[in-house]
C-alpha cells in the first residue's frame, strides 16, 4: 500500500532534503527541541499588540537589496516573487523584488517564525513562536504589504496555505513534537471557520473539504483516512468502496484504486454524486497473469492537473503503465530505448504535456528520458550508483532525488563518468543543476527556472543559465517563493 508522505513528517526531514516532499517551498522546518508549547484554541482573538506593520524600506532590518534573480523567468522588475525571513534579534518578514531589492512587511518583537504563501495578488502570513501549537495568520497585498486581515488565531502552526477565489484561506500545519497533521480555514472577513486534525487537499465551494488523516499507530482499513468534511457544519464522510491504492483528491473529487467484483479500476467520488467507475480493457488479462497495480497522482497542492498514473507490474517485474485523463484511462508504450531496461523500483511520470518520464539504464549507468510516441531522449546528466530514485516534475523541471546505492536494489559497474551517491538536482530540458552537498535547503521557483539554495550563504541558481547570483547578508534567514 503506497501512502503519502505525512506532512509532518515531510517537514520534519526536508531540513537536508533527501526525501520526496511536496513541502519543501516552506523555508525550512521550525525548532521542536523546546518543551515550552501551548493548546490554545481560542478562535475568537486576536494578537497585534507586539508586532511593527511596514511597508517602508527605511530602517536598519538586515536586508540589503541584491542582484537580479533568474533571468530566464522574465520577471518583471519590481515584480514580487519571494519573501525572507530574518529572526533575531527581533524578527523581521520581508517580500523580496525580481530585481534584488526588497521591503518590509511586518517586524515582531523578540523570536517568531514566519511562513508565506503567494497567491495570485495576496500573500497569506504565519506567525509562531518556537516549538509551537498555535499561530498568527494574516493576508497582505503583494505588491506592497497593505495588510487586508491580520493576526487571525489559529489552533495550529500554518506552515503552507492558499487563498481561494472565493477569499477563502485554507492552511495546512502541523504542533510542535505532534505527528500527525492539521489544518485551519479562515473565511473570508479574517474569522476561523473551521479547523481540525489532517492534512487538507482541497476546499470546494459547497464547503467541503478533503482530508487525509495519517491515523498514526491506528490498526484502521485505507479508507478511514481519507474524508470528506464539511467545514461549516463539521460532518464528514468517506469512501463508499474499499481502497487497493492510494487515494488523493483532485479536482474536488476523490480519486482512488479499488477491486470491485473481483477487478481493479479507478473510482471516482464526490459529494452529492454517484460514483464513476474507470477501467481498461487490458485490466482483466493483466490480474488474471498476476500482475500488480499502484496509482500515482500530481501533488493538488502544487498542480491544478487531475490526472492519475497506474503502473501494472508483472511477478517478473515488467511494467505497463496507465494514465487518466478526463476519467478515461488510456495506455502510454514503456518500451525502451535499444541497450537499455528499466528499473526494479520504477517512479513513472508525466511533463507537463503528459509525455511519459522514465529513468532507463544500462549495467554502468542511467539517464532520465522523455518519450514521445514511441521515441525517447536523453535528459539531464548520466547518473548512477543508487538504490532508489525519487523524482517530482513541476512547471517544466524535474527534480531528481538519488538513494545511495546500499541495499543492492539496483546493481551497477563502475563508472567514474557518471554522477553517483545520495544527490539532488534539477533538469530543465538539456540544462541541468546539480545541488551541492553541503546545502542545508534547496526548493525550486515556481515558474521551475530558478533553485534557492543555502549552504555558507544563500544564492539563487538559473537553471537554463547556469548562473547564480548570492543574496546579501544576513544568512540567519528562511528564503521562501511566492506563486
């Protein structure tokens, strides 16, 4: 049973980034080694009174302005596109320009961490103290910080949110040393609405929200964690059918993996609607030999795609693989290119334009490759040398996650040209951008042409470029891209 990464348990490891996370824009995770926690829940108040509103770019904050960052993203000048956050001795939140410059949002007074999340003409804030169980949300225009609502309690620490067209805020989050995930929804006059234990996946306008509740150390089936709940109301529901794989919500449905009447297909759910049922023909043939099936989806969080991957994996580990597209399943050809195989643990996916992504290899070495029909290309450099390969494609790039080679998964001849070992790096067509081993963070732009990374120092790599501009000082800061 394939289940997404938990969200605190994501943020928990994203500090040296060597597991797939859907998170990793957050700016780092926060300090759990203090005892000193609070479970307040108290909705209704507010907190504003030790905080400094600003959008001056006057003052002594840490911040200088800086070179131009990427190039190849075509920002405009004064286009907002980041934000940083600086944390002592008072703390400090400032949006960061395309062109270096920046100003200042909000200064808080002794140690908070901030967390931002662009959307569209707003950015929503998030304010907590360390190792904390509660914090502040506001929402600022993004051009110039004018706050709309501010410092707004919420019964969880925000670590990523999204503002809704219908000036809706749904936060997703986590307490200090809790596991499991939690979530907020802030009407949109700045007044909680609802808030709650699990990770959401999206809000539809008739109110309900899907969430998946990780259910740590529970004996429970698949589909207790996935809900349907009413964020006005507080009623939830799950699935009508059991889960075979993964599930997750796109598109303000549930989309899930289940054996019904002895067959595998896709289901389809959502409130106040019968269920569809999506199957292939091949389905039947491929149970009947043996054949395994596991569901991949786009991370809702990141991609408004609703398209799902199902990969069928034979008893000798040949692998077909399946995507839905407007709920019809249809078969992409994995047949590689000559002198080359697949994986043991293949990680299927598709480019934006829904062309497969495949890593095929040789004895001493792999590439990453696009097909298109039935032809392949090489992408990105040679790599080698691992066990697992992790990999995420978002507005064009793809991040790849190598697994030092250990276990003897995969077996390889030596090969000094090839890059090997535990890596990261990110491939944008025929450029590509290596992360150096030393970095403590790295997350990508959201237009996928730029990597922020932190090591001795922050600096902004151009994919395409293969230049890199350094932020000015204060490294003691979280770096954190708006969408």
């Amino acid at each position: 049973m394939t289940r997404p990464w938990p969200i605190g348990l994501a943020l928990a490891l994203c500090a040296c980034d060597t597991i797939p996370s859907s998170d990793d824009e957050l700016g780092g995770s926060t300090d759990s080694s203090s005892t000193d926690s609070s479970d307040s829940t108290d909705s209704g108040s507010t907190d504003s009174s030790d905080s400094t509103d600003s959008t001056d770019t006057g003052g002594d904050t840490g911040f200088l302005d800086g070179d131009p960052l990427c190039p190849s993203a075509n920002w405009v000048g004064d286009e907002v596109v980041a934000a940083r956050a600086l944390f002592a001795p008072n703390s400090v939140l400032a949006f960061v320009r395309a062109d270096g410059s920046s100003f200042v949002v909000r200064e808080d007074f002794g140690y908070a961490f901030y967390s931002a999340s662009g959307t569209g003409e707003h950015v929503v804030v998030a304010r907590s103290g360390e190792c904390a169980w509660e914090s502040h949300a506001s929402l600022y225009l993004r051009e110039t910080g004018e706050p709309m609502w501010e410092d707004v309690l919420l019964p969880s620490v925000a670590e990523q949110a999204k503002l809704l067209a219908n000036g809706r805020v749904v936060a997703r989050g986590g307490r200090c040393e809790v596991a499991d995930p939690f979530f907020s929804v802030v009407d949109e006059t700045g007044v909680l609405l609802d808030d709650g234990e699990g990770d959401p996946r999206g809000l539809r306008d008739d109110d309900w929200l899907g969430i998946y509740r990780p259910l740590y150390e529970q004996d429970t089936e698949p589909e207790e964690h996935w809900r349907w709940r009413n964020v006005t109301d507080g009623s939830e529901f799950g699935p009508s059918f059991p889960i075979d794989s993964r599930a997750e919500f796109l598109g303000g449905r549930l989309v899930y993996g289940s054996v019904l009447d002895g067959g595998f297909m896709m289901v389809i759910e959502a409130p106040d609607s019968e269920p569809m049922f999506v199957d292939h023909p091949a389905f039947d043939a491929l149970e009947s030999a043996g054949w395994t099936f596991s569901v991949t989806f786009d991370d809702p969080w990141r991609h408004t795609s609703t398209r799902t991957l199902v990969l069928a994996t034979s008893p000798g580990l040949d692998n077909r693989l399946f995507v839905m597209l407007d709920d019809v399943l249809d078969e992409l050809p994995l047949i590689p290119p000559p002198g080359f195989y697949g994986l043991n643990q293949p990680e299927p996916l598709l480019d934006t334009n829904n062309h497969p992504l495949m890593t095929w290899r040789t004895a001493s070495s792999a590439w990453l490759w696009r097909g298109v029909g039935e032809t392949w290309t090489k992408i990105g450099p040679e790599i080698a040398g691992f066990d697992w390969l992790y990999a995420w494609e978002n507005a064009g790039t793809v991040r790849l996650n190598l697994s030092e080679n250990e276990l003897d998964i995969e077996v390889w001849e030596p090969n000094p040209n090839a890059l090997t070992g535990n890596q990261n790096l990110y491939v944008r067509d025929q450029a590509s951008f290596v992360v150096p081993l030393d970095t403590t963070w790295h997350t990508q732009s959201p237009t996928g042409h730029c990597v922020a990374y932190s090591s001795n120092e922050w600096r902004i790599h151009d994919i395409e470029t293969n230049q890199a501009v350094g932020l000015p000082e204060p490294v003691q800061s979280t770096f954190m891209w708006l969408e």
